[in-house]
C-alpha cells in the first residue's frame, strides 16, 4: 500500500528589516521542508533615515510582495519591532515555581519605565546560577506596552495579511536552526550565533532546543557603511554598493576559512575596503568575546565549538576573517535553509550561504510542531523518541544590552542586563 504524505503550507514568515523586508513561505512535507514562495524587496532612502516611517513603508511593500510573490494565503508571523520591546534580568533566591509569577511581577514594577499593569508582561526563567557562595535564579523579565502592540498590528493588517502570531528576533533567528536538531546527542550541543543586522547585531547561544542567552550589540552593518564612507570619502549609498559588489565577486567559503589580510590583498579596492572598515570589525569581534566569556563563566558546562554568522554580513570574507581572529574559535557563515528544498526560489535569491534568509525561515515555520530532517550526512537513531512540541508562551519580548563589566564580573551581574531566555518558553508571542 503506498502511503500519501500531506503538505502542510505554512504560514508567511514576514521579516521587516531596517534595510529590507523579506517574506518566506515553507510548506511541510512529513519530515522535509520546501520554499513554496520568497520575496525580497529593499526599504528606500526614506525609510532608512527615518524610523518613524519604516513600518508605514514596509507594509506598503509588503501588500506588493504578497499579492505579485506567488504566496499561499495572506496569514503571516511576523516579529515585533525591537523598538517597541524591552527586556530585564533578575537574578532571584531559588522559590518554588508557583510563587515565582507573583514575585517576579512585584519586582517588575520598578524595573520597567512603564506601568506594567497596561502592558504586556512575561517571565523566563533562564536557569541556576552562582553568585559568591549563593545560588541564584536567573530571570529574564520581558515586557512590552500595550499601545505599541496594538499599533504595530493595525499596520500590519492595513497591508492586507493576517498576523496569526508575533515572535522576537533572537528567537526566530535559532529556530531556524533549532528546528533540525532531532538527535539526542544534538541536545548537548552550544550553539552560538551571529545574526548581523543593518542597526544592530543580536548574539544568540543556545544548548540544543533551548536558547541560554542573547544579547544585542548596537554595530551593524551601517556602521561598516558609514566607516567606508567616511575614510573613502563617498557617500553611503555608494559604499553600500561597493561593499556589496565585493561580497558578490568574493564570497565567504565556510570550507576554507582565510585571514581577511589574505583575502583583501588580492584586490586593491577590497584592500581599501577592509582597511577603512577594519576598526569596525574588530569592535564587534571584541562585544561577541565579551559574550562568549560571560556565558562560559555564567552557564558553565560544554563550550561552544563554532560560531555561526547569519544576517547580511555572513558572507562578507573580511568580516568572517575578523571574527575568526577575535574569536578564537571557528566562524563560518551559517547556511539555514541548507536543509531546505530551494529549487522554487529565484536563481538571485539561492546565491551564497542565504544567511539572511535566517529569520524569514524561524518566522514561518513557527507554528509547526515538527522536528525536520537535517541534510547534513549523519546517521538518525530511527528508535529515538521524537522530541516533546515546544511549550507556547504568550506576550512579547525585547533585548536590551548586557553591561561589558558582566563578563569580568560575572558573579555582581545587576539587574537590568539582557541574558538567556529559553527558546521553547519564548516560542508563543500573541497579541
């Protein structure tokens, strides 16, 4: 008898960038995933120098993609606008789970420069930690206003779709990854990755299933721009394009990592490139040691042996080469849909590693409760327990920065410093 296999089409992974809005659709078949439709279009000038007018600008783009892309149905999981989120640690007596809510909430009214009674408040509990002599409970309070929630979703839904649930970046950005890991030794694994943005930089570690802790660091790539622009006297649209132009005509090669002295030596203009950009580099090398060595202090356990770079530097040579060097342990640039039938996505689209393609992928795949296969050559334990569905969580989160001092210091970490929310109490965020 031959056995039928359903597609299940997912929803619309819409991912609104400071640079560009992305929009990706999957649809599950058994233990595979296919790229039913994508779209990319890039925010204008405007859009860019003016924040208050990149969600009114996106949604216009987005009623575009949606009705020109090819996509299934208009319902769609979107992230909430980093702007609008925000994020505290506490760091607590161990108390039994029931009393943790209640006292946590108390705590939460003088942390938050809102009323939190008018907002959106959630709770995860990020795990055990030492503190002297002390162990303590480690909670990432996350918490985001009601107006502002609902404002972003009256936008969104004048552009035509159906927000069937809201997300948050980091969380996003690792299921893209997560949703692959189905052995059981997998789950000891440390992941880390680098989600390079155009504003900002978001470093998510993970051990297996669940994300242990994230961080924003306030360098993007428009801050690579503005170095090049600055030092080659050009103006930053140019030294986007250039830099750009770059990375198409000398990609990143995860299988052959190589010093970016090497790498810019052979082109004059590139050479030029890395030189004005250079400092840049090496400040977001240093922020993301800073991480690694707090987690390493703070989480203690089995260490990292990688970092995964996604966003739209992941194939830049130079900046993998940095990180390489300020690291100290391999960078490569991450390949998320490498698991993933691509064959229906433009030929344009499928170039390179695809790691900004990171987000879109979490963002659709987000209410699947499916662990997929990973094409990545290694034997599965057929006998092996498929993993328990991840636990949903309402309300909304937001990052906000992890003090460098946490790391030299890790034991007097105050309360206020973004840290480790776990993935699958993240999963969930509704309006």
């Amino acid at each position: 008898m031959i056995k039928l296999t359903r597609s299940q089409v997912q929803p619309i992974g819409l991912d609104i960038g400071f640079d560009s809005v992305k929009m990706l659709q999957v649809e599950a078949v058994g233990q595979h995933l296919s790229v039913l439709a994508s779209a990319r279009q890039p925010l204008n000038a405007e859009a860019r120098a003016k924040p208050e007018l990149r969600i009114p600008l996106a949604c216009e783009l987005v009623r575009q993609m949606v009705r020109q892309g090819g996509f299934v149905g208009k319902h769609v999981v979107t992230s909430l606008p980093r702007e609008m989120l925000h994020v505290k640690n506490l760091r607590l007596p161990l108390i039994p789970p029931h009393e943790l809510a209640q006292a946590v909430r108390f705590e939460a009214k003088n942390i938050f420069p809102f009323d939190t009674d008018h907002a959106h408040l959630q709770i995860l509990p990020a795990g055990e930690v030492r503190q002297g002599l002390d162990v303590r409970q480690e909670v990432i309070v996350l918490a985001a206003k009601q107006e502002d929630v609902d404002a972003y979703l009256e936008q969104i839904h004048r552009a035509g779709v159906v927000v069937e649930s809201l997300d948050v970046e980091p969380c996003a950005v690792y299921r893209a990854f997560e949703r692959f890991i189905r052995r059981r030794e997998d789950e000891a694994d440390v992941h880390v990755i680098v989600d390079v943005g155009a504003r900002r930089t978001q470093v998510v570690i993970g051990k297996g299933r669940d994300i242990t802790f994230l961080k924003p660091v306030e360098i993007g790539s428009d801050h690579l721009q503005e170095a090049v622009s600055r030092k080659l006297a050009i103006t930053m649209d140019e030294a986007r394009a250039l830099r750009r132009r770059l990375i198409e005509a000398n990609p990143a090669d995860p299988s052959k990592p190589e010093a970016p002295e090497m790498a810019a030596r052979r082109d004059p203009v590139q050479q030029a490139v890395f030189d004005a950009a250079r400092s840049t580099m090496e400040d977001l090398g240093r922020e993301i040691a800073l991480c690694l060595r707090y987690y390493s202090v703070t989480f203690r356990g089995q260490r990292p042996n990688k970092v995964k770079l996604v966003g739209g530097e992941s194939c830049d040579p130079l900046v993998v080469g940095v990180l390489n060097a300020a690291l100290g342990i391999p960078v490569e640039s991450a390949r998320p849909l490498f698991s993933v039938d691509t064959s229906r996505m433009r030929a344009g689209e499928r170039c390179g590693a695809m790691g900004e393609w990171a987000m879109a992928l979490g963002l659709s795949v987000k209410l699947t409760k499916t662990y997929f296969a990973p094409r990545d050559g290694k034997p599965r334990d057929p006998t092996a327990p498929w993993p328990e569905p991840p636990k949903a969580v309402a309300e909304v989160v937001d990052i906000n920065q992890i003090a460098s001092q946490a790391a030299a210091a890790p034991a007097a970490q105050p309360a206020g410093q973004a840290a480790a929310p776990t993935r699958k109490q993240a999963e969930e965020v509704h309006a």
